[in-house]
C-alpha cells in the first residue's frame, strides 16, 4: 500500500473512531478485497442498482453524450468494473469520436479492473489515478489543454455516501471543474420500501455483512489492529427522517482495540456500534435541485420506475462563467 494512502487511512482512523458517536469513512471499505466483495453485492438478486442503471445506461448513453464538443475527455469518480463506463461511452465510440479517459478511484484494484475493461478499445488512451474524487477533479482539471468537452460521471449512487450538505459541496465541486458545455451524469437510487432497502443492504447470503467486517480486517492487515471480526455484527438501518440507509457493526461486548499503525486504541461498549456508510435515497425532483444549486441545468433525467433508480444529466450553461 503507498505511503500516502496508508496516512491518509491512519488520518481518517484516528479521528473518526475518537468521535463521541464512532464511524468510519466509506472509502475504508474499499480495499483490495472490499472491490472485490462489493463487485460481488452488484450482482445480487436483493441489490438492484447495478441492473437499474445499466438498463437505463442501455437505453439513454446516445443522449448524455450527444452534441459533445470533441475531442471528448471522459471522467469517471470510482472507477468499478469499468463495465458502466463502457456501456457510457459505446455510442461515442461507435460514432467515431476521439476520447480519452480519467478513472479516479481510491481502490488500485478498482482502478486496474476498468481499465482492463476499456483494454477493449486498444488505441484509447487512459489514465488512473489513484486518489479522492476531490484530488482527482483537481488533477484532470490541470491536465486539460486546448478544446474539447469534459464528461465526468459519478454513478452507482455514490452520491448517497455524502450528507445533504457534503453532496451539494461535491457537485460544486465537480461544477467548479468544468466549462461551458461540459456535462456530469449523476446516477441515484430513489426512495422505496423499507423491506426492499433493508434487504439490499443486508442479503441472505451475507456478502454484505463480509463487506463491512472487511473494513475491520483492513485495520488489522494494514494498521496492526486487533479486532477480533467475531465480535461485532454487521447491523442495516432504514432511517426514515433522514431519507438514507445505514451500515453499523455493533460491538456484541465490551472491548478496546489497539490500533498501532494509527497511534490510537477504541473502547467500545456492548452494543455500541462503528457507522461505516450511510447510503441517502434521493427523490427526482431533489436531484434536479441539488445540480441547480451547483450552478449546473438539467439536459434530460431518466428513471427506472421499476427498481427506483434515475440518471440525471446536467450541463454547464453556455452563458456561465
């Protein structure tokens, strides 16, 4: 693991797990194996994101990508399999139009799955970068010469990671890295039932469950923690008033871990739990909202009725600075 990225995990644990209500970054979760496991969650019967956006990628990617000035830079926040990506860019492909592309993510193994995904279109040019979505706006925007069009896509309802407050400063940001004429896709899972939140975040295989251990795994493999997986219990809750679904692993005694490599130890409480994500489910019209609020209009919005799922468009206008 590089240095940075080992301090930055220490960072994020020795603050987080010092709050009085203990949590951890989602981006924790997504080390070589957690990838791999969540790779595992898309193809769920229960998790039914991954399905509803393709079908919506599938029928509407000629449209987001339409009238692009070129040549085209493709931008992705959280890299995944890079199959999304692909469906995304077919009909760019397909027209003949000159691309390269940007995959930011903070998973390497993430970072190397879609590009050997893209490997499909040899003469395509792409680059990785292994870092935040922040650090990695930042990065392209400086790598960008001349003309052309930026099209960043942020999908997977990764957006449902951020608070309301968080999400509104991310889509600024990814605002502030863009011109006119510039497009960002957004993809989010809307609200539905209870039942059908909670399974998806807790399925009867337990894959889940392994994702969210994984994090506590992760601690003792990189930062010579010792958790003992055995006690805590992977805990999914609707939380209705504040629209989003929550990933606890609740401590089943009381215990105190050391955490060496990030130069702090955590009492926990029987019962107490460890927040690792939060996933917000979002209304259509609040989506629209939140890209107005940026500063960005709406190209097009397209929902999934049956899964409760919407890609929403939005471009820089002409006349913005």
């Amino acid at each position: 693991m590089a240095v940075k990225v080992r301090d930055r995990l220490a960072a994020d644990v020795r603050r987080d797990l010092s709050r009085p209500r203990k949590r951890l970054q989602p981006r924790c979760l997504y080390d070589a194996l957690g990838s791999r496991l969540f790779e595992a969650i898309c193809a769920l019967p229960e998790y039914r994101i991954t399905r509803a956006e393709q079908r919506l990628l599938a029928a509407h990617a000629r449209e987001v990508g339409e009238g692009l000035a070129v040549p085209v830079t493709i931008v992705e926040l959280g890299a995944g399999s890079g199959e999304k990506l692909a469906q995304l860019m077919e009909p760019l492909v397909r027209a003949g139009v000159p691309m390269r592309v940007e995959l930011v993510d903070v998973s390497a193994t993430a970072l190397d799955l879609a590009a050997r995904t893209l490997s499909r279109w040899p003469d395509l040019p792409v680059t990785g970068h292994e870092t935040t979505y922040e650090d990695g706006l930042e990065r392209v925007a400086a790598r960008r010469r001349g003309g052309g069009a930026v099209l960043t896509a942020f999908l997977g309802s990764n957006i449902g990671n951020l608070d309301p407050a968080a999400g509104l400063a991310f889509v600024g940001a990814v605002r502030s890295a863009l011109r006119p004429g510039d497009r960002f896709l957004l993809g989010a899972d809307l609200v539905k039932s209870e039942a059908e939140l909670v399974l998806a975040y807790d399925d009867p295989l337990g894959v889940t469950a392994a994702f969210n251990l994984n994090v506590l795994a992760r601690l003792n493999r990189e930062l010579g923690a010792n958790f003992d997986l055995e006690r805590f219990a992977h805990r999914a809750v609707w939380n209705a008033a504040e629209s989003r679904m929550e990933m606890h692993l609740e401590s089943l005694r009381a215990q105190t871990v050391e955490i060496p490599g990030a130069g702090c130890s955590v009492r926990l409480l029987e019962g107490e739990s460890i927040w690792t994500e939060s996933s917000y489910k979002y209304e259509t019209a609040g989506l629209r909202e939140l890209g107005a609020a940026a500063g960005l209009g709406v190209r097009g919005q397209w929902v999934d009725e049956r899964d409760r799922f919407a890609l929403t468009a939005f471009e820089v206008p002409e006349s913005a600075p």
